[in-house]
C-alpha cells in the first residue's frame, strides 16, 4: 500500500505520539485546562500552547485556543470578526471550510463578499488586496495553500497590505502548518490550524492563534461553560477561557503536544526541503507523461508536496480507483472539498486526482506511482 492523501490526514501517529497516548489510556482521564495545575492533562494543555505558539511565532501561549479542528476555527474567528454590512475579502482558492461560511454571512445579507482572483495554477498576485480594498473591509481571509492545487500563496505581502489598512486577517494553515515556516506574530490576526495533517496528531484537534488585537476585539461564536467565573452569564474575558467553552479534547491535546514537540525537535525548515525534493521528484516525472495534465505551479519552491493530476479521457474516480486496485496507491479524487479552486484551475466540475505526500513518504514510493501512472 503507498499512501499518497497526506493533505486529506496523516495516515499514522509517530511512536513517540502514540505511546504517550498510550500512558493516557491507562490513568485516569481528567480534564484539561479546568483542573489543578500540576494534573498531565492541565500540563499537556499548556505544553501544547506552547509548542504551537512556539511554531508560529505567538509570544504567548494563552493565545493559542483548541477546537476540534480547522474547520472549527475558521468558523470561530469569521463569525466572530464581522461586523453587520462590511466588507470581506477572501481568495477564489479557499476550502469549503472557510467558503461555506462566507457565503452564509453573505446569503444572510451580513456581509458584501468578494474573491480575490488567483490565476489557474492559483498563483495570487499580493497587489490584488491593495485594489480590492473598500473603506468599509475589515476582513481578509486567506489559505496558506491551495488543497487543491499546491500553490504556496503570498500571505505575508498580502497581510503587511491589510496591516496597512487596518484589516484583520485570518490565516488557514491546514496545509501548511508543521510543514512551512510561519512566523505571523506582526501581521496575521488568526492563524487556523488542523491538528490531523501536517501535524501529525489526531483528528478530532485543531484550533486558532490569535493576535492581540484579536484576542480583544473578536466576538464569541461559541459560549457555554468554562469552568471559571461560573457566577456570571458573560464569557470570561481572560485567555484561553474567552474562546474555549465546553469540556476539551484531552486526547487529542496530549497528541497535539507530543506531535508539534516532535516537529519542533526535527525543524519545519528540514521537514519541508524533504517533501520539496519529493514534489520537484514527482513533478518531474510527471512532465513526461503525454496524456497527463498536471494541475498547479509545477515548481515544488512554490508549491507543498501535493499535485492534483487529470489524465485525458479519463474520469477522476475511475483513475483513483485504479490506482488503488492496481497497485494499492491511496490518492483522493473530485473536488477535494474545494469547487472555488477547482473553479479557478478550469477542472470543474470533474474534478482531478490528487497526489499528496508526506513525512513517510519516500522516493521509491514516488517512483512506483510515476510508473503506475505510465500504465494508465
Ligand atoms: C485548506 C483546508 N482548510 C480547512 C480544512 C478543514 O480542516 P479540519 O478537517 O481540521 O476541519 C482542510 C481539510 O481538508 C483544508 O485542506
């Protein structure tokens, strides 16, 4: 079996991850975050803070807050940001995680939408921000890459723009995070993070990191019990309680902690040349074929170790299943929860094969899907 869906989840845990869980099973479960400090659980909530804060750049760990993923906080800090009648800028690449509640906020006339156009192999030109800006957007909404396509885009430009005009940003790294070296701590107001990919813990665990800025001035869309100030009908107002309500996933915060402790130990900047070089391994290969169309940048500098593919004549899903019943590779195919990227590549509404790698793939892996593909 070759595992190529990598940007879908991590297919494993690493042992490291896998036996700390293991000593979880066994005690007691408690609850992280509304206990005594010095419980594993209250420790592994703030090592967690820690090890994430420490992967993006955030001074404070406080400012980084669970959900059950990214899906989760993208929905937390666009609901929480906008305001009745402003405008919201976001790319023609985003997944439906972000797009779904956009387009909701816009149907139910809160807010004045608009994409920002990525060209087709969804490349953003940084100045587009600069000539969308209205006087009244005060929000910009950005993936750090295309699930669909690869494409790394300019966040950075496109962020120290919105700086400029005062515009709170919102960061999905669901691609990215664990994989490319993120520093936002001056520019990025939420950086949305998904526990189960790049990161390599569990599903189920994700969350967001917010600015100061944020942390002030973002509404709760999620209130409940927090197990503190419990006399009053408000939310906390101090961190993380202010966005945490509802008893957390413990498990999945002891395999965020150990997992980004293990990413720290190993350093993003080597985790990312080695699925550089796989992807400059696999493009390569792919050029050669006549009848395959790949979709994206097909340069592996400025793009993660993700390629969607379409071969001539031949629809997505068959090709998928192929390649599973033939030689046991795993890939995803259709519209990988993205249409607008889909939209925006010209492989709508067919969809393609998507080919994404990771920390155990290896270039014989790599090379026996090059010569799968030839028989297609
Ligand atoms: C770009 C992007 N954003 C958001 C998500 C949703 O992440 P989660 O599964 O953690 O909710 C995904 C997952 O496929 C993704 O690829």
């Amino acid at each position: 079996m070759i595992y190529a869906n990598y940007a879908a989840t991590s297919p494993a845990l690493t042992p490291s991850v896998a036996a700390e869980l293991r000593g979880y099973l066994d005690g007691i479960h408690l609850n992280a975050g509304r206990n005594f400090e010095g419980l594993p659980e209250v420790a592994a909530a703030l090592r967690a803070r820690r090890a994430v804060g420490q992967l993006f750049g955030i001074a404070n760990p406080l400012r980084v807050i669970f959900t059950s993923g990214a899906t989760a906080a993208l929905n937390m800090a666009i609901n929480g940001l906008v305001t009745h009648g402003c405008h919201v800028l976001a790319t023609s690449v985003e997944h439906n995680a972000a797009a779904r509640p956009l387009h909701a906020l816009q149907k139910e006339g809160i807010i004045d939408l608009e994409y920002l156009r990525c060209a087709p192999d969804g490349s953003l030109e940084p100045e587009t921000v600069r000539k969308a800006v209205k006087k009244n957007t005060r929000l910009l909404v950005m993936t750090h890459a295309s699930n669909v396509l690869g494409t790394i885009l300019p966040v950075t430009e496109c962020f120290k723009t919105a700086r400029e005009f005062g515009i709170f940003t919102i960061l999905d790294t669901a691609q990215t995070a664990g994989i490319l070296p993120l520093s936002m701590e001056a520019d990025c107001d939420v950086i949305a993070f998904a526990g189960h990919k790049g990161l390599g813990a569990l599903a189920g665990i994700g969350g967001f990191a917010l600015s100061e800025r944020a942390a002030r001035e973002m509404r709760q869309w999620m209130r409940g019990g927090t197990g503190s100030a419990s006399d009053s009908l408000e939310m906390p107002d101090f961190l993380p309680d202010k966005f945490e309500p509802g008893t957390q996933n413990t498990f999945g915060i002891i395999s965020l902690a150990a997992s980004v402790e293990e990413i720290l130990r190993t350093g993003v900047k080597a985790i990312r040349e080695r699925e550089r070089a796989l992807t400059a391994r696999f493009i390569e290969g792919l050029t050669e074929r006549k009848n395959i169309t790949p979709c994206g940048t097909l340069n592996a500098d400025r793009s993660m170790a993700l390629v969607s593919i379409v071969v001539r004549g031949q629809d997505a899903g068959d090709v998928s299943r192929r390649l599973f019943d033939e030689h046991g590779i795993i890939t995803r195919s259709g519209l990988h929860c993205s249409p607008a990227a889909h939209k925006t590549a010209g492989t709508f509404p067919a969809g393609t094969v998507r080919f994404s790698f990771g920390r155990g793939t290896t270039e014989a892996e790599i090379d026996a899907i090059l010569k799968a593909l030839e028989e297609l």
